[in-house]
C-alpha cells in the first residue's frame, strides 16, 4: 500500500494561531480512495526544519504533500527552498501568469505588481499545477522514487489541487490499496461501557480488521476498518461484521453512517415531513448555525428566535411574564413556552428550546454554571430534560446543542410510534 | 531555547475523522511562556509509527508532549507502549484508582469494572500525573536528557494536565526563551499589496525579528516575533517597530492584538454603551454564535430573529410583505427593514442584517450563488453593503459573518464621527 506523508509549512501551526484543517481534508479524501497517510509532520517556516523535513519523510513514505509558505511575501520561502532542494532554478510559467493577472485585473480589481508576478514564476524542474482559485500555482517534483507535491495553504486553493490534479496522478502511479471502512454511531453510553458490551465480538475480529473508539461529545462513533482484506469481497466482509456490531449496540445506536448529530436529525425530519424551528437562549445560535450548514436545510428549518433577554421571551416566543419571573429564565416551564412560542411564531411542526448558563459567570447557588433546561415537542406536547455540564463555555455549548437535537429526535420517533 | 516536539497519536487523525485542534492550543501556551515548538507529528495507533517517532523527535527535541492512546479501549495502545520503550513493568496507582472510582461511583454514576480499574495502571518508571478532569492518568518519562510527556487526547483533561503539571515542571527544568509577539490586524486589503506598503520597514527589520502575514477570511494579521533579542528591554523593541507597521497600515487597522472581529465589536460595543441584535437569513445563526461564544457578551448582546421564510420575515421582523414580493428576500430595501425590525424587536441600539444565497443551490441568474445582501444600523438609518463570494457554503458563510461585523463596527465608528 503506498504510504503518503502530509508536512505543513508554517509558524503560525507552531504557535497555535492557525488550527491545521488541511491535514484532516487530505486524510480524508485519500484515505476513501485508498492511499493511507501514515505520518503528518507541521514544521516552521525555517529552512533547517523544513529541509530536514523533506529528507526524512522521504524515508516513510512515496508521496509527500506540502501545503504552505508559497504566498507572496518575504515569510514564505517554501518555493526557493524546494528549488534548490531539487537543484532548479526559477522561471517564469506563461499560464500561471496569464492566471495571476487576470486574477488582479479582473477578480480582485487591484493593481497587477512586480510582487504578483513573482507568484507565476516555478522552479524549471517541476510540473505545475494551475491553481483555479488563487494566484500561487502548485509544483510535482520527483527524486529517488519519491513523489513531492507542493500546494498553498489556503484551504479552498488546495482543495482544487488536490481533487483535479493530485488525485488522478496518484491513481495513475499507484495501485491504491484496498480500505473499506464502516462507522456505527452511538449516544448516551461511554466507551468502556461499550467496551465491555463487545468485548467477544472485538477479541473474534480477524487480524485485518481495526475497531476504533471516537468519542465526541456524548457520541461515540464506532468505526471498523479494514485493510487489505484476504477475502474476495471485503466490502461484504466488513458489512457483516458491522451488522453483528450494530445489533449488539441497538439501544444505542443513531445512525449507520459517520455524520454529525444535526444530520442525523436532518434526515429524519425530512423523512417524516416535518419542518422545526428552535428558540434557542444559552445555546445563542449555535443550534441554528449547525442546522443551516447543511445544504438544502431550508427544506425542513424555517428559523430560529434568540433571545437573550427576558423581553425577548416575552415579545417574540409568548413566555409568560408570570412564569419568567417566578421560575426563572432557567426552567422547565419556559422551556415548554419557547417551543409552543417557536412553534407558533415560525409556523412548524416540531421545535426544540433551551436555557441555560454556560459560564464563565452566571451560576447562582440554585443554578450552578452548566445548569441546562431544553425542551422538544410541537404545539401540544414537549418532552423535557435537565442536564448539568462542567466543562468551558463553548464545550458547553456544544454539549447543550448535540444533547438538544438529540432530545428532538427523541421526540420525534416517539410521537411516531405513539401515533402508529 | 528548549525545543519542543508534540506527537499526537490515533488513527483518527490520519483518516481525517477529527481535526486535531490540541496540538494548536498546546503550541499556544507553551509559545507564551517562551518555549518553542519546532515540530509537531502525528501518528497513527500503530506500534512501530510510535516506536519510530519516540525515537526521531528524541533528536529533534528536549521536551516530547505526548497525547491520545490512554483510553480504556483495545485501540489504545500508547500505555503498554511507552511501558515497554521505557522498559517499566505495569502497577496500580492508588491515588489515580481512588480517583477513577469516584468518577464511576459518584460522577458517570456507572459501575466501575475491571477496565476501568485498568485505567489506574501505570508503568512504575513514570511520574504519573493525576487527571483531574477524567479517568487516564498522565505520564512523565525520562530518557538520555529528554523528557517524555504523556497525555490523554480529551482536549479538557489535556488541558488541565498542562496547566497543573506541565507547565510547572518545564519552568523548574528549563530556563524558557524570551520571545515576544505583537499582532496587528487589517481588514480589507490582500497579502501583496500590504508587502508593497511595508517593504521597507521589512527589509529594515533586525534579524532577530520575524514578520509573518497570516491571511483568514478577509482580515490578515500581521505578526511581529522577537526570539532572543539582544536588546536590554525586548519588550520595548517590539513595541516601537510594531508602532511603525501600525502607521504605515493606518487606514487597514482594525485591531492592535490578535483577536477575531466578533471581539472587536464586542468591545467597541462594551464601550460605547450599545446594545446590540441581528437578524439573520443566510447566515442562519452563525452571528450569533460567534458574539455569543464570547463570555459576559449578555452585556452587549441581546438575540437574534434567524429566518429562513418570508412569513417569518414579515411577522417577526416586520418586513413589507409588498417589498418582499417585489425586490425578494436577497435585497437592500429587506435588509434594510431587518435591521429596523430586530431593533424593534429586540430593543436594542444598534443591529445588523444579513441576507443571501450561500449555495451550493438556490442562485437565479439575475442573483448567483454568492450574492448576499447586508445592512447595519439602528432604527434611523443604515449603512448597506452589496457582496458576492465565490467559494463553499461554509466558507460563504463565514466570509459573510466577518464582513457583516465589519460593516456593523463602520457605523457605529461613522455615527459617532457625525455626532461629534
């Protein structure tokens, strides 16, 4: 199986002022297509480590990917190292130029510089790749067997890269090796209770087949993997096993499939026909936001009241005055009118509310920090839960959000059943 | 100055499944203390990988952070690991067994079983690190004057292991660098053309000084770094260069430290006494989120009307069912009424409006996938803004976010101009 290795150029991953997102959407996309990245390396923009780098990841792996330091300015000095890394020297590539000045001419309507000229020249011993969206073009070398392919660190630039050019190189050099992966999701139950659950089906896997426990945020994704099965059909080797898993767990289990808790939700609601709402006041849109990062979401979601403020409960979602004052913002009772609220102001047929306190500040002895109300239902009835966290603001932020969803399609499939 | 290596082990990370975002926070308190990481790695759940990378960063660094691999789960292989490369035999380690039971007993409220008890091992030539935020202890290795720290993935118990035990212990052993960090941060104006302006000032900089742009969603942050200044008060050189860049970048200056905009506009907000609200449509909630992630922004902020449906608009909001039937939903005259609407609404001084196809479907020829709409104000009068991204649903959305609080900031700056 050919193994890839990733090393990310740039002293802001050094620092932490960058999160590296670009390793995981490489991984992601190579590994379904059957390349295996074994090692990722993130190292400054200093020619030493990066240089160093290079030597080593060539003893791990036949392809590596570099993502960064190719921007125009004076920090990044990926492209004159790979030059002389390589022993080329610099020249002028007419398509990238043609790209880089359109690009100022047309799309950015800026000035077209010296400086951005400089984006179009490549080292003469490489391939360019043509970057569709953005200035600075990506660069294939090859020495001693190894495959070494330079792109930008802006994301969506090398995303472009990766699925126009990248990919279709290496599954003509490579024979891609055989992954079949397969991924239960769970909620509710920790891991080693799970473990514990499937102790004997974990001892019987055969060798060629990995569990891995995820958890994240109350879920645990259960994912099986093989690799190069010896069976003939290892898709059907692996579905099998999957199948004994999902029925052990099936109390558990909320979907088949790796995907986050929002599109489980989505899928049901659009199954069942049902459009929401949310009403949401410590979660402050967060539940909103996950649902409309969906494409397609406006087919199910109609909206969302955020209300932070006592007034608001009252003008917008109808919460009693009364009620608010007696039992306060963080309760049961309002919880149920921001439903029934929602519900009426959005015109939907189920929605989901929650109040609660997230910290830092906030907490009182009766209602500590963490203290969550949240409440599913539709105009007539609600099922309600009071949760307590522990964690920071936006960890319980997160948690409040999954566990209301959750509580939504709780809601969901027992008013189902309740009607069947 | 004490070089740091971070390898993160689990083969999550290298299937894409998780973005590693501990290595980021990591890599940002050490940096503030004056350590600096040089590399960081990231490995799968394979014996050999880890083996291999022990040994490597062992040359690379003085100091090796370890996380992930400590679960109670047959994938979690870096405990019997590092066991067998530091040649220990495994013990029970009382106070780190008291603790787990507690967890089980008193907190999980599960039954604690013989896994769990698992879970107190450790090997007994380690330091051990009691967690006091989960169930895997911490480990503390030494090996021909490098010191191994191992550390569990879960992001807030790695965190609180850093902060008590860590951190502590690097200030006793190493005498940490000095380094010093100014960040200041534009909006509006790209990488090149911000080179053009300060080429001199860069070409004049000590070579003790790095400068670094850092690009990300329209704001590009300009980072000064001093590693090891020989001046007398390297605090006091940074500043004064970092005075000259804040000149030559005058009009582009939004910030003097690194902060995202949602900050910026909270404080601008906190100190002029605003109250503040937004009525999103194609953002669906992501303002929000991004103000009300900040702690204490109930001060400020006051809610949010997200609607994704005409109806909503109009009952809500108060939009002209007429304008909205004429102009649609993605246009001045709606935005423009949003903003009027959600202060009404929600009471408040000033709020801003977004509306817009964020795709990847739902563009008309006359308005494209990308076009959105945006307005801020109060109830008197609005700025407006007419913009058009060309990228991911993600990133459209976040692109629009930043732009919106931006726009939002101009009138509130430009109405007090008018009112002085």
């Amino acid at each position: 199986m050919t193994n890839v290795s990733i090393i990310t150029i740039g002293d802001e991953l050094l620092i932490g002022q960058v999160i590296d997102t670009n390793s995981a959407w490489m991984a992601q996309l190579l590994n379904s297509q059957g390349f295996s990245v074994t090692r990722r390396v993130a190292v400054g923009d200093s020619r030493e480590s990066i240089w160093k780098a290079l030597d080593e990841e060539a003893q791990h792996a036949a392809v590596i990917l570099v993502t960064g330091g190719l921007g125009p300015t004076a920090d990044d000095i990926t492209k004159p190292l790979l030059c002389e890394y390589f022993s080329g020297k610099m020249v002028v590539d007419e398509q990238a130029l043609k790209n880089v000045r359109h690009l100022f001419e047309n799309v950015f309507k800026r000035p077209f510089t010296e400086r951005n000229k400089k984006q179009a020249e490549v080292p003469d011993v490489c391939t360019v790749m043509q970057n569709r969206r953005g200035t600075a073009p990506g660069m294939i070398f090859e020495k001693d067997n190894c495959i070494f392919i330079s792109m930008p660190g802006v994301p969506h630039e090398m995303q472009g890269m990766m699925e126009n050019d990248v990919l279709p190189l290496m599954k003509e050099r490579f024979q891609p090796g055989q992954i079949e992966h397969r991924t239960l999701v769970t909620f509710g139950i920790g891991e080693s209770s799970i473990a514990d659950m499937i102790l004997e089906f974990e001892n019987a896997l055969p060798a060629h087949i990995k569990l891995a426990y995820l958890p994240n945020f109350g879920m645990v994704r259960l994912r099986l993997t093989s690799k190069n099965s010896p069976e003939k059909n290892p898709a059907e080797e692996i579905g099998h096993l999957f199948n004994q898993l999902r029925e052990l767990m099936q109390a558990h289990v909320i979907s088949n499939e790796d995907q986050p808790m929002e599109k489980i939700v989505a899928a049901l609601l659009l199954k069942e026909k049902l459009s929401m709402s949310t009403a949401e006041s410590c979660t402050g849109g967060y539940i909103a936001h996950l649902l409309t990062s969906l494409p397609g979401s406006s087919a199910f979601y109609k909206g969302s009241v955020i209300s932070y403020s006592y007034q608001a409960k009252q003008d917008l979602l109808g919460v009693d005055g009364d009620v608010l004052a007696k039992e306060g913002a963080v309760s049961e009772a309002v919880v149920r009118q921001m439903v029934t609220g929602v519900v009426a102001a959005m015109d939907t047929n189920v929605a989901v509310a929650v109040s609660g306190i997230m910290g830092p500040d906030g907490g009182t002895d009766d209602k500590p920090v963490g203290t969550v109300w949240m409440a599913a239902g539709n105009k007539d009835k609600q099922i309600v839960q009071k949760l307590h966290f522990r964690f920071t603001r936006s960890r319980n932020i997160q948690l409040t959000a999954v566990n209301a969803l959750f509580l939504l399609r709780k809601f969901i499939l027992e008013d189902k059943q309740a009607e069947a």
